[in-house]
C-alpha cells in the first residue's frame, strides 16, 4: 500500500496581491459626485499650474536674440585649458571695450566664445572698466580671472574685425589657438584712416553740423580752423599725460577765447555758433547714449560709471568756457551769451548734403571701416528724414528724436549683421545729428552762469535727459524690432548647441 505525498499546510499569512498589468485606474473618491470631484481638479490646475519650479537661467540663453544664438560646441578636453580659454576671452573683452562696444555686446561675446570652445558653467560680471569671469566645476577649484580697461581709442574697424572672429569661433571655424593669433593681428593691425585725416574730418564734422543746426555760412568756416586747433592741442596735452578733465577744460576755454575774438573783430556771426561748432566733439553724446543703453540692458553699474564720467566732462566744458567768460569781462567786454540756441534753418535740400558730409566724417573720426561707410550714411539719411518730417507732423521735439532712433536701430541692425558687423558700428555714427549732447552743456551752462534762470535750466535739463532716454530706448527698441530679419543672417544659422 504506496504512502499519500504529504500535505502542504495551509497560508497562515495575507493572501499575496499581483499588480495589474496596466496603469492603476484613479477613482472618484466616495462621497462627493463626479461632476464636483472634476470641479476641483480643474481649479487645482488654475491655482498651481502645470510648470515646474522656477529654476535659474542658464547663461548661454542670454544669446537668444544675439548674432551669436545656437553656437557649435567644440567638443574635447576644454576642461583641461579652461584657463587658457578665460584668458581670451579677457582679452577679447579688453579689446572690444577698449574699440567702445557695449556692455551688451561684451557680455554676450564672452559668452558666446567661452560656450563654443566647450566651458558652459561660466558667470561674467562686468562694471564700467572692469571683467570678471568665473568658472566653476563641479567639484573642482573655481577659476575667477580680472581684467581692468586703463585706455580706449576710436576703432570701430576693429570692433568689426572683433565680431568677424567671434563669428567664426561661434560656427565651429576658428580653433583656440587660430583665435589667439587672430586677435593678436586684429590688435596689432593699423587703423584705416591716418592721423591727419582724422584731423580733418573732425573739423569738416563740426563745421557740417553748425550749418545743421542753423549756424550762417561764416560760422561754418570759423569753426574748421576752431577745431583744428583744439585737436592740435587736444593731443599735446594727451602726449603730456594730462587728465581728460583738464583737457577738455583748456580746450573748451580755447573754443570760448576763439568767440570773444570774433566778437571783439566784430565778425558777423553769433558767439554761440563759435562755441556749439567747437565743443561738438568735445561733448559725450555717445557716452550718454550707451550708458542709457547700458541701463536698459541690464547693466546699472555700467550705466552708472559712464554717466558719471560723461557729466564731468559736461562740467568740464561749463567750468571752460566760464574762466574764458570772466578773463574776457575783465578786460571790459560785455557778457558773452554762448549758450544761445540757433535759431536759423536752412531748406531740407542744404540740410541733406550737410547730414551727408558730417555722417561720412564723423565715420572717418571713429575709424569706421571703409565698406561700411555708404551704409552707415544711408542709414543716418533714413533717421534725419524720420527726424525731421515727424517734427513737420508737430509730434514735438520729445517724440521726434525717438522716432528717428527707431528708424536707425532696425537699419543699422539689418543692413551691419548683413555686412558681418556689430549695429553699434552704424547706429552711433547715425544718431550724432541728433546732438542731445548739445541741450544738456545749454543748460547746465545756464544753471551754473545764469542765477536768475536756474529753474529755467533745470527744466531744460530734465527736458534733455527725457531726450537722452528716449534717443537710447528707440536704438534699443529698434534693434529688438528688427530681430525677426536676421535670424538667417551668415552662418549661425543651425541646429541649437550641435557639436562636431
């Protein structure tokens, strides 16, 4: 008789649950019906939202919008030269700010360059004359390295030169190494017009733009000979070492000595003529621009720095010309009023030719490259015929110069990027006719001399600051404006971060 196999004791334990195969099916839960349980979920949507936490903003997305969006990302040990890459792309600040670019257009090169040769986790802090890079990887020692800007020279052909080869970094063409010897000859290459052509064309600027403003024929040519001679004694002083503030100071007193001449000869024109066509170059209109510029972009400390040191020059030029004022009165001449605006206007058929020749000569002054010198005039001849029929249209004295700057900020960014070339080169050269600068020294001068009508000059400098504003708001504008029409611009045009 064969044994019974033995019996497996019964599960003392819970019963062992399988999961389903599919998704776990949510239900309604008891009590509230259906309608009233979906109610709630879809207000739960409203309040929370379906986004995830802010998180902070990678730096490379500071490119969107920027001729540098979507770089080519080199692949290899980037890692390893992180410090030989940070120490280019200090240089290559250096000389961009020391060209005049923007805090905007610094900040984005930079990082631009650092994210194509293969460095993403970079912080840049950059201050009126000052760049500080930081790297920082994961788990290694950070890298901060300082570079301080001590000079600036006029050298837009060279700021073109700088965002050619920031280009070719960006689109994967230019190694490292190629890079340094590219910017080495960008430094080292001569500027495009002599120093003596420079001269001349300061003179021929100021000069056009007396006629501009309404000044006769004969204060046009008191000013050519004017302003050779400040530049001759600009660059003495220069080569003695002297301060920009004493420089300007004496050459502002030489500008004023030049009027109290002409009227002690009793030549036929205004004094104020004399002053405005000697102190044009003198005056910081582009520096005032840019550090609105730099405020609108981001950059307070910047914009700070470049105010400040554009209002000492303002007090420079008032603390000049007012020696000159009491040195004449106390020979026995009467009281010169050099802050007088121009009255007179010339038909818009001189006005056009004289726009022309001070755009192509204050091109010349700023070292402009010479291919970009028809575009940059057509572009001021576009904003001066916006200028001047919205002010026809009784828009105001306000709203017109905004109007005009516009206009040039989405020229000067699509015909520049078209030509390989930063907008700053076109759009500062474009708005000078607008001379903002010029309204400020009127009335700072009337504060300071004129007692009796201070509170009408702190109306007219609180008038020109809204000018100012509204002058760098429109470049601004303009340029975001334009964006759309250039985003197939050169070679840039790729797939985002594509690696080789």
């Amino acid at each position: 008789m064969s044994e019974e196999p033995p019996r497996r004791p019964p599960h003392a334990g819970p019963i062992p649950v399988v999961p389903p195969a599919g998704p776990i099916p949510v239900l309604p839960p008891p009590g509230p019906r259906p309608n009233t349980w979906a109610a709630r979920n879809v207000l739960r949507r409203l309040v929370q939202g379906e986004a995830p936490p802010t998180a902070p903003m990678n730096i490379v997305e500071r490119l969107a919008g920027s001729p540098y969006a979507n770089p080519t990302i080199q692949v290899g040990k980037a890692e390893e030269s992180a410090r030989k890459t940070i120490d280019f792309a200090l240089r290559l600040a250096e000389t961009m700010f020391r060209y005049g670019a923007g805090a905007m257009e610094v900040e984005t090169s930079i990082i631009a360059v650092t994210a194509a040769l293969g460095l993403r986790n970079i912080e840049v802090d950059i201050t009126n004359q000052s760049v500080v890079i930081n790297y920082a990887r994961k788990d290694t020692t950070p890298v901060t390295l300082l570079r301080v800007v001590r000079s600036w020279t006029n050298n837009y052909d060279g700021l073109v030169q700088v965002h050619e080869l920031v280009t070719d970094i960006v689109s994967g063409g230019v190694t490292r190494d190629d890079a340094y010897k590219r910017l080495d000859a960008v430094i080292r290459s001569p500027k495009p017009f002599p120093r003596w052509m420079v001269a001349l064309a300061e003179a021929v600027f100021a000069a056009a733009v007396v006629g501009v403003i309404g000044g006769s024929w004969v204060g046009v040519l008191v000013s050519f000979p004017t302003i050779l001679l400040v530049g001759l004694i600009a660059r003495t002083l220069g080569r003695w070492r002297v301060p920009d503030f004493f420089v300007t100071a004496i050459s502002s007193f030489t500008v004023t000595m030049v009027a109290v001449a002409c009227y002690v000869l009793e030549v036929p024109l205004s004094p104020s003529a004399v002053v405005a066509g000697g102190i044009l170059l003198l005056l910081p209109t582009g520096r005032l621009v840019s550090a609105v510029q730099d405020a609108i972009n981001g950059f307070p400390v910047t914009a700070a720095g470049r105010f400040l040191s554009a209002f000492l020059s303002f007090g420079a030029i008032v603390s000049g010309i007012a020696v000159a004022i009491v040195i004449a009165a106390a020979f026995g001449k009467s009281r010169l009023d050099v802050a007088e605006p121009l009255v007179g206007a010339h038909p818009l058929y001189v006005l056009l030719p004289l726009v022309a020749v001070a755009t192509i000569a204050i091109c010349v002054a700023e070292q402009t490259a010479v291919r970009l010198l028809v575009p940059t005039l057509v572009t001021a001849l576009a904003g001066y015929l916006a200028y001047y029929f919205a002010l026809q249209l009784g828009l105001g004295g306000r709203f017109a110069p905004a109007v005009a700057a516009v206009v040039v900020g989405v020229l000067a960014r699509v015909i520049a990027l078209r030509l390989g070339a930063p907008q700053l080169v076109v759009a500062v050269p474009s708005i000078i006719f607008l001379l903002v600068g010029l309204s400020i020294f009127r009335a700072m001068f009337t504060i300071t001399l004129t007692p009796a009508a201070t509170a009408a000059g702190t109306v007219d400098l609180v008038n020109a600051l809204i000018v100012i504003l509204a002058v760098a708001a429109g470049v601004v504008f303009g340029d975001n404006v334009a964006r759309p029409l250039t985003r197939g611009n050169g070679r840039l045009d790729r797939r985002a971060n594509r690696r080789r």
